[in-house]
C-alpha cells in the first residue's frame, strides 16, 4: 500500500515559547494587575453566583407560598361551589398571568382550551382531587412558557389548580444576571487598574535600586540613594546604601593600600638599583677590594630581605576573606611559648623574654594567631635595650608584651596599629610598618581587640585580647 499525496508533504514543527521565557517578557506591575484582576474576578464570580443561587431560590420560594396561600383562598370562596358545571366566573382571575381548573376524576372545568389545559393538569392534580395527596407543586411549560403550577383540595372528590408565570420571576432574575456581569467586569477592570497603579507606585523604590544598581555599574558611582518609608522596600534601600558604603570604603582602602605599599617599596627598590649600579660600576673598573665588596653584598640581601618581608605582609593585609570555614581550637598559651621560642632564637644576645601564660582557649586559625603573636614579640625585642627584658603576659584572653624601651610618644598612641605608619625614631629601624597591623587584622578576624599604652615604670606595652574560654 503506497502512501498517498500528503505523504510528501514536509513535516513542521511549531515551537511554542516557554512559560519561563514568556514569564520575563511580562513586567512585574503587570503581573501584579493580571494576578489582581483574576483574583478580584473570581471573587465576583463566586460571589454572584451564591447571589444569583440564593436569590432565585428565595424568589422560588416566596413565588411558591404566595401561590399556595392564594391557591386555598380561592378554594374557599362559595363562587366555584356555585358554579358547579359552569364557566368558571372571570372575576376570579384577578391576574392576567394566572390559569386556573378544577379538577375531578371524572372532569376538568377551566376556561383554558383543552389543549392548554392538559399541559399543566396532570397525574399530580389528579392525585390531589382523589385525595391522595393534601398538595402539589410542579414547573410546566404551557405554550413556551414556564409556569408554578399548585394544586389544594376544593371538595372532597375535586382539586383546585392555579397555574402562575414565572416570567416575571426569570426576568427579575436575568436583569439580576445582567448587573452581575456588569459589575464583575467593571470591578475586574478597576482592579486591575488599581494594581496597576498600586504596583507601579509600590515598586518606584524597587526601580530607583535598579537604577542605581546600573549606575554603579555604568559609571564606579557609589554616591548612597535616598531612603523613603520605613517599610520593607526601604529595609532594603537601606541595605543597598550600606553595601554601597562598604564597596566604597573597601575600594579606598585597596586605593590606600596601594599607594602606601608603592611608596613603601620605592625606598628599598631604590638603594637595590644604587648598589647594584656600584657593583656594576666596580666590576667595570676593575672592581672593589673584598671587605667592601662583601659589605655590598650583605647590604643588598639585606635589602632583599626586606623587599620580601614586605610582600608578604601586604599579601596578609589584602586577604578579606572571612574566617576559615573550619576553624580549629587552639591554645593561646601553646601559641605563645611557640612564638616566644621562636623569637629567642633571633633576638640579640641578652635578651631575655619571660612568658607567664594562662590556658585560654580560643577559635580560630593557628598559623595566623603565631604569626601575631610574633610580630608582638619582635616589635618589643627591636625598641627594648640590648640585652633588656622582655614580659610577656596572658590572663583571661587578654596578652600584654611589654618593653622596657623609651615607650611610645602620646601622639603616636593613636596610630601604633595603622598601616604603614612609623614614627619619626622608627624611620631609622628596620621593619615594613606592617607588623602591628597584622595584629590588628588577625584580632579583628577573630572577634577581638587590640590597644596600646605605656607602663607606669617605662617602656610600651602592647595588648592583644581574643574572646575564647578557660582551657
């Protein structure tokens, strides 16, 4: 069996876009009017159709004991009795919407054709007028239109059947529909409009956030934006000018950084070059006597030596990043007697470094905790005397290494553990200015403080304190 002509045809394929993409196309605010008119809506529908419901039943109702009512007055007038085997009187229907028989096993007496009459009689009637029942109600449609049809004992052996339009009743109810459908529309477009507007007026600070968010990104502007309201929107402003602040102050810092390390760097890059122009120099001429040479030579590894003291240290300072993510507990004293050991083996002959440390145990990273304590220690051994003492204390979380050197001068109190700051003595001493803002670094890593003072006999003291616990 061949295939026939459609066979041929190319098979295509229609892509529709996805819910996701189809999604971003759709701005908030619009969002927020779609989602408000379809939840306003089906509010409405809901509602009008428990009204609608309700209100037909009751117009169902009060149609079907007004019915009733009027159905055993009529049935109580002498009138019928009187004219037993006659027209019924037109006087008794007082309205025009209503039909009315009388009915027997054996007849029906109406006014009605027989045609009409056999469209709202039937085996209910009947059953009322043998007795059978004390009552009926029914719905019947008699030439299209849909009557309430009560049927009440007149005599013992004949029904009375009286027979209402309930047009009216529909039409109250579809004018009710009518207004319904009316106000659900109108409410659906006032409320989306007024999500529209609630959304576009809420989300002005969401859109001043992404503006200024673009700025930044545009032009390195990190000026803070305007904080309106005390509400969540403005919770967030406010923690996007904070970010701000922060970037802001983080970018200075690296500025700062840089610019001291490059002025920092100048001085030892500068006398390298100079001795190595004069070795260069001396070589070419025939060179310099051996004692002076060695005397270059240490001075330039000395030089080196200092160069790399200082890239490191300004590689410990650039780090930002937070604690470990897996801190350790250490021993601050153990920290301390490894530092003070290590310290001994450098410092000038003489110098002696008494330790008298408590257990404390702190949280955090060993490495960085002993290079702090380190930089305490040196920071003492090169301002005390030679051959002087060095005391070095840990209680409760709180060490102090003091001198016993001239001390520190009141003006420069403030600024022992800035970045590269040096007083006007320590311009003469070896060092980077980096040390002490080391220890300022990793206290701030771990929670804690630093300070600085003079003790009340000589010499400066230093303090460290970490928060931890009794070991």
């Amino acid at each position: 069996m061949t295939a026939g002509p459609q066979a041929a045809l190319p098979h295509r394929r229609w892509h529709l876009p996805a819910g996701g993409q189809l999604a971003k196309r759709v701005t908030l605010a619009k969002r927020v009017s779609i989602l408000t008119s379809l939840a306003v809506g089906l509010t409405l529908a809901v509602a009008s159709v428990a009204v609608y419901l309700t209100l037909r039943s009751e117009l169902q109702s009060s149609l079907d004991d007004s019915l009733l009512q009027r159905a055993h007055t009529t049935a109580e007038t002498t009138a019928l009795a009187d004219a037993e085997n006659a027209p019924i009187p037109q006087w008794i229907l007082a309205e025009t919407d209503v039909r009315l028989a009388v009915v027997s096993p054996t007849e029906v007496r109406s006014n009605d054709s027989p045609e009409a009459v056999r469209q709202y009689v039937g085996a209910p009637e009947l059953a009322v007028a043998a007795g059978r029942t004390t009552s009926s109600l029914r719905t019947v449609a008699i030439s299209g239109t849909r009557y309430r049809v009560a049927a009440v004992p007149l005599s013992p052996s004949e029904a009375l059947v009286l027979a209402q339009s309930m047009e009216p009743t529909y039409d109250s109810l579809r004018q009710l529909a009518f207004i319904a459908w009316g106000v659900g529309i109108a409410g659906i477009l006032l409320a989306g409009f007024a999500g529209w507007a609630v959304a576009t007026n809420g989300l002005r600070p969401v859109r001043r956030l992404t503006a200024a968010a673009e700025r930044v990104a545009r032009t390195d502007d990190l000026t803070p934006i305007e904080v309106t309201g005390g509400d969540e929107l403005a919770r967030l402003t406010a923690a996007f000018n904070t970010m701000l602040t922060s970037l802001d102050a983080s970018r200075q810092r690296q500025a700062q950084l840089v610019a001291d390390a490059g002025h920092e760097l100048r001085t030892p890059l500068t006398s390298l070059r100079t001795n190595l122009e004069l070795l260069t120099q001396a070589d070419a001429s025939g060179g310099l006597p051996a004692e002076a040479r060695a005397d270059l030579l240490a001075d330039v590894r000395a030089q080196i030596d200092e160069l790399s003291t200082l890239v490191g240290d300004l590689v410990e300072l650039a780090r930002d990043e937070p604690m470990a993510r897996h801190p350790e507990h250490v021993d601050l004293a153990e920290v301390v007697d490894a530092a003070a050991a290590r310290v001994r083996r450098r410092a000038p002959a003489g110098t002696a470094i008494e330790v008298a440390a408590e257990p404390w145990l702190v949280i955090g990273e060993p490495a960085l905790l002993e290079r702090a304590v380190t930089n305490l220690l040196d920071n003492a051994v090169k301002w005390g005397p030679p051959g002087g003492q060095v005391d070095v204390v840990l209680r409760s979380g709180r060490l102090t290494v003091r001198d016993r050197g001239p001390g520190i001068d009141a003006q420069d109190l403030p600024h022992v553990f800035d970045r590269f700051y040096r007083s006007a003595e320590a311009r003469t001493l070896p060092g980077s200015g980096l040390g002490l803002a080391i220890v300022r670094r990793t206290a701030e890593r771990h929670g804690g403080t630093t300070a600085a003072g003079n003790a009340a006999d000589g010499g400066a003291m230093l303090m460290l304190s970490l928060p931890g616990r009794p070991n």
